[in-house]
C-alpha cells in the first residue's frame, strides 16, 4: 500500500501548485469561487505571490501530488481554510483528512485559534470531512459566486476545550 505524505508549497513550487490548482477547477468547478478561466491566465509572478500569502500543501503519493489545501489568515486570531482538493483517484483514503490536519496544525503553529471556511450548499461530502475534524456551522450564508444561484456556508472551528 502506498505511503500519502503532505508537504508545503513554496514560491519555488508555482508550477506545481499551477498545475494542482488547475486541475482542482477543471475537476470540481461546483466546489470553489474561484474558476478555472480566471486562474488559467495568471501568470507566473502571481502563482508565486499567492503561495507567499496563501501557506499551501500538497498530498503526495508515489511521487504525485494528489491533493492541495491552503490556509491564510484573515484576522489576528482567525485563519481562512481555502482551496480544499483531492485528486479523484485518491479519495476516500483519508487524503483529505490529512490535509485538513495539516491546515489546522500550522493555524495552532502560527497562533490562530478559529479556522473557517465555505462549503458549496449540497457538497455533503465535503461537510462531512469537515466535521469530523471539528467544524460547525456558523449560520452564515453567501452566494458563490456574484449573480449565480448556487450558494455556500460558513463552517468554523475553535481550538481547544
Ligand atoms: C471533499 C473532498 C476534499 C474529500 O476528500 P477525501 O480525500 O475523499 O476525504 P477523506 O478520504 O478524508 O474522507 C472521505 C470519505 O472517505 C472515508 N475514508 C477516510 N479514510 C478512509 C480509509 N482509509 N478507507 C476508506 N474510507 C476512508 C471517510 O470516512 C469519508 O467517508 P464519507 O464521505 O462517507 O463521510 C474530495 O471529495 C474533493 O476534493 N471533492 C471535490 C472538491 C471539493 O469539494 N472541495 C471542498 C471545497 S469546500
């Protein structure tokens, strides 16, 4: 059976992180705000600058990245859980388990005592990996995306007792 590790992205990484991003809107457009037409005309210098601001890590599993999560911080005491992705071959492996650890660990690191994120309403899955690491339901709601239907909510996460 194979080993999945989780490691950070650096700036020197952008066209990994390039291309697992890509993938990630091309696969689950549904899932995220963003979308791939916009991202797929960035250029370089500003793949490096949003992995200076956005902590990013990867999945790896036989030497290929299967997996991405971000974490930034939004506030002095609150850190914003974005871009959550798991390849479609790797799923239900507790990949995405690990990644979202692996955000939570480096909010705790860096002084963060609540995590949040957006979940697309119906993405049922997704809501269960979150709570099972301890995410809640805030009550509040958004639209995707600006004139679109398709809404999503907010789930957060206090550490400690
Ligand atoms: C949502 C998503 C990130 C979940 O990733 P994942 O790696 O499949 O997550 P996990 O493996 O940790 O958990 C998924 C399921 O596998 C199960 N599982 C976890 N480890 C397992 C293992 N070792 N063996 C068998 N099943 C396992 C979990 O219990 C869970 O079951 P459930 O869906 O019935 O609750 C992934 O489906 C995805 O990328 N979707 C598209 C993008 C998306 O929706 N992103 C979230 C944006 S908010």
């Amino acid at each position: 059976m194979s080993t999945i590790t989780t490691r950070p992205l650096g700036p020197e990484d952008w066209r990994l992180y390039r291309t697992v991003r890509l993938t990630a809107l091309a696969d689950a457009p549904e899932a995220f705000g963003a979308t791939w037409a916009d991202e797929s005309t960035f250029p370089e210098e500003k793949w490096k600058d949003r992995l200076g601001r956005r902590n990013s890590f990867v999945a790896v599993r036989d030497g290929e990245a299967c997996g991405l999560v971000g974490v930034v911080p939004l506030d002095s005491r609150v850190a914003g859980l974005v871009s959550m992705w798991v390849a479609p071959g790797a799923r239900s492996q507790g990949v995405g388990g690990l990644l979202v650890a692996r955000a939570l660990e480096w909010a705790a690191d860096n002084g963060f005592p609540e995590v949040r994120l957006w979940v697309s309403e119906g993405n049922d899955r997704a809501e269960r990996l979150y709570s099972r690491q301890g995410f809640r339901r805030t009550g509040e709601v958004q639209l995707i995306r600006d004139g679109e239907d398709a809404e999503e909510f907010a789930m957060s996460r206090h550490a400690g007792p």
